[in-house]
C-alpha cells in the first residue's frame, strides 16, 4: 500500500454533515431536541426553532415533532438520524453505512427518498457501502478498495462493463473471466479461439495488444444469453433461484464453466442441456492473463 503524506484543509466554504455507522438519538430528548441540540451553538432560539422545522419538514417527518425516538417507526427514527446532519445545512455529507441495519426494503425506499432530495439540495455526498447493487444504483462515481488502496474511481456502468483490472472485474458482481486465445489481429475484429471455438469478435473496449496470444474477457451474466440455436452449448451444474431470474452455472468445457441469467419462469434444472449466445459486440478485455 503506498504512503501519502500531507493535509487536508476544509475550506470555510464548505459545512460537512456526518452520520455514522452506529449512529442514534438521545432516547431522553424528543425528535425536535435532538435536531436542536446539534446547532445549539446558533444561540437564537427563533432561528434554531426555524431551521429544525424546515430539515423535518424536508425529510417529512414533521408530525414526529414532538415524539420521543422510542415512539416512531425505523423508517422515521432513521429519517431524524439523517436530520441530525442535515440541520447544519451541510454541503458535504459522509455516510458511513448508516442503513445497513435497516432491512432491504426499507433500505430501499429510504434511499429512493433521500438521495434524490440531497442532490435537489445540492449536498455532495461520500457514502461507504457493502452493498455493490446499492451503490451501482445510487452513485454518480464509485471508488473500489483493496486493503486501503484503490482499484478504480468510475461511473458504475465502466465498473461493470468496462472494469480496469480482475480485482474490480470479480469484486462488481458475478463476472466471467474467460481466457481465449488470439489467433489474428484483423483491425476492427480479432479472430480468437474460446471455448475450442474459433469465433471472430469486435475489438474489445480498451484492447491492448497482449504480450502474449492471449486475451482475458471479461463476461457477465447478462452478457449471455440463453438461445435454442446458440453457438455455444453446456450444461447447467448449478441454478441459483433469484426471483425473476436463475443464476446458472454452466460448465462448457471440462475446465470452463461460466455463470449466465435464465428468466425466472423457466425453471432450468441441474444437468440440464443449454445453448446460448455470447454478446461479441461489448466484451471488454484486461491487461491481465
């Protein structure tokens, strides 16, 4: 891990709100004491009473008011957790987890709430999440991390489609890394051998000659596709009930298997058959074999 050495200066300009992971309200204190005691230094009361008001009534919460935490739903306590930051009318704001406690759904509809009214507020945001579907879902850039050091700073599509190195490529979700072998270099298409067949793809994005007559694509789930005349065949050795889709692991070779999406409906089983398509037109390949 490389060393870094220096200051961080926070420009007057810029008021930072914080809420962390293990975040709570004063169980003594009503919702309106609580936002209160964080700009208590304001030392006018009409000007505090103001700026609590208008923060709960932006996160709508307002009939809480004058509940005590233990009287609220999680939804709204987390919603007042939230307000305790934003009271200071922060242009900042870091986010340490502060919903991982919260069940999925509730999760959900918090952030399909709050992160469009930061951005309408013009509230820059840093956020630290576990959650890849999360925050591929809600970020403008994502920074990844490896033990402190960083694998990439992207908007999510470029993680996911076009990632830098096989460390993003694995860590964004169930990805396919497929060693093929390239045969010729034809200018805007390269003929290579995968899966011990020769095919002819479009240059991948960010393509470097290799070192060596090897390529490592990079494939995802979506990026194969199940077709009764495909081009390529396997057979299902896992399937992985998602809901509306089947997570199937499919061994095409003795050494290859790869994971590909099957509408939830029907229902693929273990040792079951499969042809499928490769979408040839958006692999992206990696400095690495």
């Amino acid at each position: 891990i490389k060393e870094f050495q220096g200051k961080i200066i926070q420009s007057p300009d810029v008021v930072i709100g914080y809420v962390a992971q293990d975040e709570s309200l004063d169980p003594q204190l009503t919702i309106f004491e609580n936002l209160a005691q964080e700009i208590e230094t304001v030392n006018e009361p009409e000007k505090i009473a103001n700026q609590v008001r208008s923060t709960l009534s932006m996160l709508e919460i307002t009939n809480e008011i004058d509940s005590y935490p233990r009287e609220i739903s999680g939804g709204q306590y987390q919603r007042a957790i939230i307000g305790k930051a934003l009271v200071r009318n922060p242009n900042l704001l870091l986010l340490d987890e502060p919903f991982g406690h919260l069940d999925e759904r509730l999760r959900f509809e918090l952030m399909t709430e709050l992160f469009p009214l930061f951005k309408s507020q013009g509230i820059a945001l840093i956020w630290v999440t576990h959650q890849n579907h999360e925050a591929l879902a809600f970020s403008d850039r994502i920074m990844v991390l490896n033990h402190g050091e960083v694998q990439a700073v992207e908007a999510p599509y470029e993680l996911v489609y076009r990632p830098k190195n096989l460390f993003t490529a694995q860590f964004m979700g169930r990805a396919n890394t497929v060693v093929a072998k390239l045969l010729e270099d034809q200018g805007e298409t390269l003929s290579i051998k995968v899966f011990n067949k020769t095919i002819e793809i479009k240059k991948p994005e960010g393509y470097k000659m290799p070192q060596y007559e090897e390529l490592l694509l990079v494939l995802r789930a979506s990026q194969i596709v199940k077709a009764e005349k495909g081009e390529f065949s396997g057979r299902i050795v896992e399937a992985l009930f998602l809901g509306e889709r089947y997570l199937c692991e499919v061994e095409v070779t003795p050494e290859v298997s790869l994971w590909m999406n099957v509408p939830g409906h029907e229902r693929p089983e273990k040792n079951q058959k499969i042809r499928f398509d490769i979408d040839k037109e958006r692999l992206h390949s990696l400095s690495e074999v």
